[in-house]
C-alpha cells in the first residue's frame, strides 16, 4: 500500500508503533537503578496498525477496516 499525508503532502516515510520485550527495575530501597530498563531485546512483541506521517506525526492510515 502506498501512502500520502493529507496535512503535509509527505509521500516517502511513514512509520507504525511497535513494542518491544524489556524488564524494567523495582527497588524498594532509595536506588538509582529504580525505574531503569534492562535486558532490552530487538525482538518486536507487537506491531500496531496505526500508521503515522513521518514528518508531521499525522496519522494517515488508523487500521480500520471500512
């Protein structure tokens, strides 16, 4: 599929959301590794079918089918 922004005219990058697999640290004691994430893999968990304009984050296609 082919796809263009209607706010922008952007006909060449587009991207979607994905998610990917991650471990993020609780530390129950004053820590600065609270909250970091660890054990990152490139490994893609979910792929959203929202796809977004590049340039201007205008959404041009929201997956919908009509």
């Amino acid at each position: 599929m082919k796809y263009k922004c209607e706010k922008c005219g952007n006909d060449h990058l587009f991207y979607n959301e994905v998610s990917l697999l991650a471990k993020q640290l609780i530390c129950n004691e004053e820590s600065a590794m609270n909250g970091e994430i660890v054990d990152k893999t490139d490994e893609v968990s979910n792929t959203y079918e929202i796809v977004y304009c590049y340039q201007c984050s205008e959404v041009v296609d929201s997956g919908e089918l009509y």
